[in-house]
C-alpha cells in the first residue's frame, strides 16, 4: 500500500508497510485511511505514524507473532516536491499495491470494521490514555466538494475577528469563523480572515506565512509601527496583524498582561488603515462580538470620509453577555471624540443612565452602525428582543436583526473518516459505532459486565445507555442539571461521561471532588479536562449526547451529537430549540423528530426527558436505530447556513 499527501508548502511524505512476503492486510484492523488525511499537515502525519506503528506493533505482539518489527516496519521519507500545487487546498492521492487509482474527485472511506478479536482494547490502568494528547496541527480539509453551488456574483468578505479556529480557538467564535469562511470560499467567493497576530498564535498551522505590509496605525495620540502577514489557514487566506507595542503578547488568546479593550480598539482602527493604505475595497467586512464592533464606528464617522467608501458592514453577536463597556476617554484612544457616541441613540449604555461615570458599550455602537446585525439562531433572536438590557436598542433595529443558524465542519467531523476513531461508521453502517462505545468504555474502566470468550470481547452490559456531556462547566450550561444527571442515569441503568473544564476555581474544585467520589464507580467517569480527540471518541461512543443549557445562542455539541449517531436531550432554549425536535411531544415538526426536549430549568423537567429517553432506547432498540440513521443524515453543514449569509451579503452591498 501506498500513500502520499501533498501540501500547500510543497512537502510530500510517503510510506509503506512491509513484511517478507506480503503487505499488512486492512482486516487486521490497523489499516489507515487515505481521506482521513486530506489537508493534515507534515507535523501531525507524523505523530499520526507514530501512533499507527506503536498500535501495529502491539497488535502484532498480542497475537503472537514473533517478526512484529520487520512486518509493521515503516518508512516515512521527507521530500521537496517539485509539482507545484494547483491551488490553497490540499490534496491526497491514494494508490494500492495493484497500481489501481483512484478515479473519485473527492476519496470517500468505504467502512472496513476491525474484527472484534483484532482490536487492541485497551484498559483504565494502561500508562498512557486511550486518547492522544495532542491535537494534530490542521483541520482536514477536502480539495474537491461535491454538491456546492458556484456563486456567479462573487463578493470580497473580509472578516475582522478575535478568534479563529485552529490557530487562535478559544470558544464557538474561531469555529464559526473559520466554517463560514470556507463555506463562502467554496462557492467562489474572495474570503479574507483578520485577526491579532498573537505570541500564543499556533503559527506552526499557517501555511505560506509571509511579511505583507508594514504601516503605521494611530493609538492614544501615537502613529505605532505595525506589520501585516498574509498566510494560509486550512486554505482560507489570513491577515495577522502585529503592533510593534506590547498588545498582544502573552500565552492565551485572553487575559494578556496588556489593557484588552484598548488592544482590541488599537486592532479594529489598523485593520481600517491597512485596507486604507493598500487601496483594499471589499464589498462586506464581517465583523464579529464586542473586541471589533468598534470598527462599525470607525468606518462610518472616520475611514468612510476618507477613500474606504465601498464596503458595507455586517455585525455577528455570538453570545449578548459580552458587552464590551467603555469608557469616554478609552474610546478617544482609538481617535474617535468618545463624547458623541455618549448619547442612548448611539452607543450610551443603557444600565449606566444616571450613573457617575456613565458608560459606553461597543457592542451596542456595533449594532447601531452596522448596516446588518445577525446573532446565531432564530430563537435566540427572539429572546434578545423579549430580555436583556439590549433588547431595547435590537427592538429598534429589528428589520435589520435576523438568526442564522450556525453549521458544523462536516468535513472535520465524519465518523466516516475521523482518525480519531477505532472503528468508523455511517448513517446506514453503523456496527463501528459499537465498537468506539466498547472502545471508550473499557477504556475508563466502565466495563464491569465485560467478558472474554475465547479470543471475542462481549459486553453483557452493552446495552446500557452511555449519556455523554461535552461541555464547559459554567452557569449558562446548567451546572445543577449536569449535577443531577451525573447519579440520575446511574439510577436508570445507564453510564455518564463528562468532559470540560470550568475557568472559576471553585466550580472546578466541585467537580473534582465529585470526580474523585465516582472513581470507584462502574457507570459515571468525570474527566475534568478538555481533548480534542478524546472529544471525538466520546461522541462516537454516545447513545445520548446532553445539553441542559440555560441559555444557548446556538449550540455545536447536539448537531455534532447527531452527526455521530447520538441522540440529543436538550432544554428548549436558543438555537437548540432550533435543531432538536421532540420524538414525543413536537407536533408542529412531526416529520423530522430527532431527540427529547424539556422545557424547566429544573431538575424534574430534566428527569422526564431522561426517564422517557431511557424507555424509547430500552424498550423500542428498531425505533431508536433508525432514529439513529435519521438523524445522521441531518444536514448541518456550513454550506447550508452560508447560503443565508450569502443572501445577507448581497442585500445591503453597494454594486
């Protein structure tokens, strides 16, 4: 067998399998697959070789055999090619031993399960963790995609943001950036990405990164020297920009030694200057939460009366608890007159009326100087114009506030050809589905009904339900609902898994300490910790993914939850009330329910959905797998979602 990757920075790497007489065969069940790798960089392929020959070799030692280091003996030969590469994607070409080639535009992995007898199960004592630590160093990528429309009107978008997924990932932000740009990208669109060129920056996942532009931009009475990069990110083009001051230096995303609303403001006014020094006119800059609504207000009141006069803005908020609060005079170090945006038509904050000082919120001047505001789903539209203390000013700019739903990386996330994965699976193949459930359970030791029959692996206890929760551990996300759930499925006869971190110490000291009491326990793992790959593996494993939000604006984890065949529980609110319809209760989307709902905020609300879950899954198994096909097939993808922002686009551009 033969593969070979080619990159955008021109690097190819090459291996085989050998043994004395013929190549390690796919049903041994550590067979690699080719689309798994598209767009992976150098760096991760080889930590991904690494992991494959350590799992051939002990897969080749537990079975006996004697010539393991000659048999799953790898090379991996590094070279320069010199074919040029024909664009910014990826590409993988995947060859087997009969010199047969592949004709697809686009590889997609035929589902080859390992025999149950072949895997290499692992344990709870092992000495290093089922799951890699390390997430590899790009986002797959697909050169060619099937099925997505071709835009004759072509537009350039320029997004201004804080955060983009994987270079500079901090929350839903980076991911929404990155998925809506290179859904736009792929319909033909010129899609730029700015951000701060972060000392934390992953640099490593840039491609072709390179000095551009070096200008000079205003900050609190100073012209300071910046320089601008252009590289590539998962084939989206970049624009880094690099104050020669102290802003943004440190080893986070956030929480820099440095002042970050001033940074932030310093940020919004350089992207300005660079479009202005360069003769840059897009047709949409995009720009995204409080960090860079700025940017509305200096467009308009300043860069607009100058030569940027073609582009129009589009403001999305991510999440209305971040305000961004200002004041007068830090507004006037960005060299707007922070007096005049002092007035509740403009950018007055409204909790602050009749305050000494009163205060300035950017991200109500975003909205007002915006020529289109979008938040991230339908219904949460709707609550922010019923509640919160900005419902007021979206009130007055309804006919310019609309939801859109974000989408998912369908490409990252396929249990079709995720690499993270032990086995794979689809909507209509789904035995691999079982095989990660068993996988991940015997992995952290919630496999007590396990049993060895000969050389097989059975599970009597495989049909318990496995309630998986992949979360962050604050207020928003339902803390005492995920507390209750924790011994509440327990009690039913299932298993639960938590995965995620809390930022406030005591909350996560909580946590621990539950941690610790479970330890011992056949059905509840709490892994305080965040992985990436470990991420993958657990919803792969789940028959039930749950999301107990108090609010959610959108919401990734119940449509990744489908993606891979679990059914979500969810709390009415935001976009989940958006995407999960209830199997029982839903009649106004009767065809297409896909998961349970409950509407309190407590934790009988959350019992019933649990109870009436467990009782679907237990006693209706035919009805709950071909909920599982169903929902598998539920397109949430970003080409769907970047139709509508495309739509958006073009209704307020000047032509």
């Amino acid at each position: 067998m033969f593969m070979a990757i080619h990159f955008p920075l021109n690097q190819m790497i090459s291996w085989t399998a050998l043994n004395n007489n013929s190549s390690l065969s796919a049903h041994e069940g550590v067979s690699l697959g080719a689309s798994a790798y598209e767009g992976v960089s150098l760096g991760a392929v080889r930590r991904r070789l690494d992991h494959f020959h350590q799992k051939v070799q002990k897969h080749i030692w537990s079975s006996g055999r004697q010539t393991a280091p000659r048999l799953c003996k790898l090379h991996a030969n590094i070279n320069i090619s010199k074919t040029s590469v024909s664009d910014n994607y990826s590409q993988v070409h995947f060859q087997e031993s009969s010199e047969k080639k592949a004709t697809s535009p686009r590889l997609r992995a035929s589902i080859v399960l390992p025999k149950d007898e072949d895997i290499v199960w692992p344990c709870a004592d092992d000495n290093i963790p089922f799951w890699r630590k390390e997430f590899p160093t790009s986002q797959a990528t697909s050169k060619a995609r099937i099925n997505v429309r071709q835009d004759s009107d072509i537009m350039h978008i320029v997004h201004v943001t804080a955060e983009m997924a994987p270079i500079a990932k901090v929350g839903g932000l980076g991911d929404v950036v990155t998925g809506l740009g290179r859904a736009c990208l792929h319909r033909g669109h010129r899609v730029e990405v700015m951000l701060p060129f972060y000392e934390c920056l992953q640099k490593e996942q840039i491609n072709d990164l390179t000095l551009s532009d070096t200008y000079s931009s205003y900050h609190n009475g100073d012209w300071v020297s910046t320089r601008a990069y252009r590289g590539h990110v998962t084939g989206i083009p970049v624009i880094l920009i690099e104050p020669a001051n102290h802003f943004f230096k440190g080893q986070c995303v956030y929480g820099g030694s440095y002042n970050e609303l001033e940074a932030y403001l310093f940020f919004s006014r350089a992207c300005l200057e660079l479009m202005q020094v360069t003769a840059t006119q897009p047709d949409i800059i995009h720009v995204h939460e409080w960090q860079t609504s700025a940017l509305s207000l200096l467009y308009w009141d300043m860069y607009h009366n100058l030569s940027v006069k073609k582009p129009r803005l589009i403001l999305t908020i991510h999440n209305m608890e971040h305000y961004g609060e200002c004041r007068q005079e830090q507004l006037n170090i960005c060299g707007l007159d922070g007096s005049v945006y002092n007035t509740i038509e403009k950018a007055l904050d409204d909790r602050t009326i009749g305050h000494n000082p009163e205060r300035l919120s950017l991200l109500k001047g975003g909205i007002v100087y915006s020529n289109a505001v979008t938040t991230v789903s339908p219904t949460y539209v709707k609550e922010t114009l019923c509640s919160g203390w900005l419902s007021n000013t979206l009130m007055q700019y309804r006919e310019k506030y609309v939801g859109i739903l974000n989408g998912i990386d369908t490409v990252l996330w396929d249990p079709a050809t995720d690499v993270f994965l032990p086995a794979h699976f689809q909507a209509h193949e789904t035995e691999g589905k079982r095989i990660c459930k068993q996988y991940v359970q015997r992995g952290l030791g919630l496999d007590s009904n396990l049993m060895t029959m000969g050389k097989k692996i059975t599970n009597k206890g495989s049909n318990s339900p496995l309630v998986v929760c992949i979360t962050r551990l604050v207020a928003q996300k339902g803390l005492h609902l995920i507390r209750y759930a924790i011994n509440r499925v327990a009690e039913l006869g299932g298993k639960f898994i938590l995965l995620g971190t809390a930022p406030d110490g005591r909350v996560q000291e909580e946590f621990e300490y539950l941690s610790n009491q479970c330890k011992e326990s056949n059905n509840v793992r709490l892994l305080l910790t965040y992985s990436e790959e470990l991420s993958h593996m657990l919803y792969a494993a789940a028959d039930i993914v749950l999301v107990p939000s108090m609010y959610e604006p959108c919401g990734l984890a119940q449509m990744i939850g489908m993606r891979y065949g679990a059914v979500p529980i969810v709390r009415r609110t935001g976009g989940l009330a958006d995407t999960v319809f209830d199997v029982d209760h839903d009649q106004s989307h009767a065809n297409q329910p896909n998961g349970f709902v409950f509407e309190g905020i407590d934790e009988g609300s959350l019992n019933g959905a649990l109870e009436r879950a467990f009782q679907y899954y237990n006693e209706k198994p035919q009805l709950w797998m071909e909920l599982i096909s169903k929902l598998m097939q539920i397109d949430n993808s970003w080409e769907k979602s970047a139709g509508e922002y495309i739509d958006l686009y073009n209704s307020v551009r000047v032509r």
